[in-house]
C-alpha cells in the first residue's frame, strides 16, 4: 500500500481531477494547498494549507499522512522570493531554488523534486499524472460501435466542436443524426438527466439502445486548465439516457477512474470510445 | 360573441398555433381536421375528422359550433379528385373546383372561400392569422432593455443563429455575455426551468434581472412551419429564471396571445422585443 497520494497543490481543475481520481481509484489523497492560490474545490479533502517556502512542513505533514507518491499540480505564479516565509528547510534551500529560478520554471521545480526524493518519496510529474488521466485513443471499453453509432459519434463531434468553437461548452447527445441536447452551463450529468426525459420515439432505450455523447475539449481553451472530465457517474447517467455510448476526444478530455468506469460501461453494455481531435473539426 | 374560431387544418405547427391562440385568448376553437392530414396534436380540441370532399359536412358543423369566423390552415397535399368520397355539396362544387384547380392552389382556394362566405362565414386567410400571430418590431412589452440587455441579446441572437444553422434548435439564453443555456429537443420551457437552477452568481434574479432568452427560427427551416413559438408560460419561466427579457425575432416567431404576453411581461418587470432578423447573422 503506497498510502494517498500527496497532492501539492496550486489553482485550477487538474489538482481538483486529480484529487477525484485518487480518491475514486481508492487510493485516497492528502492535499496540501499552498497559501495564496487555495483552490475552493480543494477544500473539504483531507491536509492543510501550507505555505510556499514551508518545505521542511510540507515533507514532514506528507510524512506523517502516510504518503509515499507525490505530485505538485495547479497554477502558481512565481512567488516574490523576498516576500516568502521560510521554514529552516525552506531556508537552507533558498540559495539553490533562486539560482535554478533564474533558468526557468522547469528548473526551478527539479530543486525541489530533488528534495523530495532525498527524503524518500516517489515525485511524479502533474504531466504524468494528466496524461494518465487522459483518455487514449480507439475503443476503451464496451461493445464495438456499430456504424449508426459512429455516424452518431461523427455528427456528435462536429457539433461539439462548433458549440465549442462558439464558447458554448464542451458536449452534447446525438442519435440518429439528431442533436438531442446541447451542454451549456449546466453540465453533462443535468444534460443527461434531460435527455432520459425526452421521448423515446427520438432516442435510444437500456433495451435498444442508440446515441451517443460526446465531450471534447472547446478548441479555443487553454488545454492544461478546464479539460472536460468523465466518471463512472457519466457512464451510469449516459446508460440511463440509453445511449449505445460515449465518444471523449483521445488526448482531450479525463477520465476519472478509468478502470471503474470501464468496468460500469461493460456491465451497462455502452461503448467508451476515444475519438481523434481532428474528427469533426474539417 | 363571434363564438369560437372555426378552424379547417392539415398538418403543421401553424393550425396548432391557431388553435392554441385562439384558446389562450378566450375566443375557443372548433377544430375540423382533414382526413388523410390529421394533425395529432389537433386531437384533443372540440372538433371532427372531416373528409376533404364533405363540404356540406363542414359548413352544418360549423354552423352548429357557433362559428362565425373560419380559417384554413395546415399542409394538405392536393387529392387526386376522382377519389374523393364527395357529399351533395360537394359533389355541385366539384366541376368548378376541378376547373379552378387547374389555375392552382389560390384558385382552388378560393372557390371554397366564395362557398363559406355564400354561408355566412368570416373567412380569415392563413397568412392573415398567420401574420397576427408574428412578432412584431421593436419593443413589444415591458421596461426598455437596458445598454448590457441589448448586448446580451445580440450575443444570443447570434448564438441561435449559430445553433440554429447546425439544425440544433431555435433559442438560447445568455446572461453577461455568457452563453447559460443552449435549446435543442427539450424545447423552450425545459430550458428555462434549467437557467432557474444554476448559481445566481451567473444569472440574474427576479429582485435584480439580467440575462436574455432569445428565440428566433432556424435559417436553414421553411418559415412556412415549425416556426418558433412563445407564450405566456415563456413570460413566467423567463421570470423565474430571474431573466430582463426575451428577444423575438420580429416575423420570425409567433406569439401566442400577444396581449396577455405583454400584459404579463409588464407586470414581472421583463422585456419583450422584437429583433430585426440580420441581427447576429452577418
């Protein structure tokens, strides 16, 4: 058992995905969210704020909450070094941090991994814990899509892009070529809610199912903040709504818990199915 | 008292709206829906299933309901004549409708005109009810829309025209310039009750009104049907979503019972306006 996870964290969702997928996958999570970029979200995990220059505070906590892998993820913006409260650890490594500062952020953060491993833990970048999270290419789990489906998913994929491109949101449900419903600020769980409410003249059944949801990422967003995010819930609520599957953008959007929700899309007899970013966007 | 509308329909959302219209506005209908076109959502109104060749039939019904105004409206594909099931005064009008028919559809038409107006009937054409229903220009109802209202309502006027041209749907709201809700199969009302339940942080509220609902046909749609209707219920649900307003494309959407519309616009406090139809289109 490697403990929870450490989560050093900044701003932003993929803190707050990340958070959700180790607690989702079981493993749980320990939060220390550095003072001055507290994300809300964030909040009700379990852990502490703690400030940037409090190193010998953040290993010890991490320490002590069992943890063995690390990952720093989120938004901070480079600190006035000045201005930093330090902790004896925070200070005896200031020299270093400043003069690595001045080759960059990347630099700057290798100080501290370096850090981190001396005292035994297991540092794993905020890009790899985002690319595990990513959603892979081709069919992730569930029946083949038969080829109404993948007209579905095609029709799917452009008007997402559109509304996308738009600035309208990051999905939508078509079936048989019908836009049923159209994510805007209320969110893909409320989207589906309503497309189980629709008639099921237009619409596919958990006995017959047809349609397909599609989430993709807007295409004029920043692509390492705000990525549009699936969980098993998605799968269980998209079921409901008896749709034959759900196409995510391969590279584009998370997955929570993929394994969870792979399982859950096998049992309901719904396909996950990774799309190219370049389907629907010619 | 002109009693109730008597109404002779075919298929389309247009005698629906008439019939709806003249409900709403206290007149009442009698509905004779057209053998071979009966529209399903006629069903439920006063009325009978006539044969297109039952002329007599149709004059005593509607004589007997009371009507003194009558309106044709509805898509009828022209019949083949000779198979016709004609009653007596039918059968007297059939040489002459024959002769006429060959003019064309206003000819045809306006033999049957000439008959119920032989009989006493109002005749109103579909196009007269047709353009009552419409939304006018301008300012229809309610406090003037405030400098942020028209900029809003150009940003959901161009985002309908968008969604509308990807053959989504015909409305959507948008609050501050953020696009809260998008209409596709769940229709207007849905929508709204939606945008009613997201954060009031970013929509309005009925003590501090902000946002538009804009609704305004597809460009891609025949205009002759499916046209984009609001109604008293699209007054109170804007109300309730804490919206300033609602934006009708001006002859692009109908109103049902204007009057009562406006009256209840200005009591919630809300603006109804009709937009020029190149708004958010060029």
């Amino acid at each position: 058992m490697p403990g929870p996870l450490g989560l050093i964290a900044g701003l932003g969702d993929l803190p707050v995905a990340i958070a959700e997928n180790a607690v989702a996958t079981g493993q749980g999570v320990h939060v220390l969210r550095l003072k001055g970029f507290e994300e809300p979200r964030l909040a009700a995990y379990p852990g502490a704020v703690v400030g940037l220059g409090e190193i010998g505070g953040v290993l010890s906590r991490l320490k002590e909450a069992g943890c063995r892998d690390v990952v720093f993820a989120g938004i901070v913006n480079r600190p006035n070094f000045s201005d930093l409260k330090l902790d004896l650890k925070g200070a005896a490594l200031l020299p270093k941090v400043i003069s690595e500062a001045r080759k960059g952020d990347d630099a700057l953060l290798r100080v501290l991994v370096q850090e981190f491993e001396k005292h035994g833990f297991n540092v794993i970048g905020s890009e790899v814990a985002h690319a595990a999270l990513l959603a892979p290419a081709g069919l992730i789990a569930g029946p083949p899509p038969s080829d109404l489906s993948m007209i579905d998913l095609e029709v799917a994929a452009r008007t997402a892009a559109a509304t996308g491109a738009l600035d309208i949101g990051q999905g939508c449900v078509v079936c048989d070529g019908l836009v049923l419903a159209v994510e805007a600020q209320e969110g893909t769980d409320e989207m589906l809610r309503r497309c189980a409410g629709l008639p099921d003249t237009i619409r596919g059944t958990p006995a017959a199912r047809r349609g397909v949801l599609v989430k993709r990422p807007k295409p004029v967003q920043d692509r390492r903040i705000d990525l549009p995010t699936t969980g098993v819930s998605t799968v269980e609520l998209a079921a409901a709504a008896g749709l034959a599957g759900i196409g995510i953008e391969a590279g584009g959007a998370l997955m929570l818990n993929r394994p969870a929700m792979a399982k859950r899309a096998e049992e309901l007899g719904l396909f996950l199915y990774g799309f190219p970013a370049s389907l629907g966007t010619g």
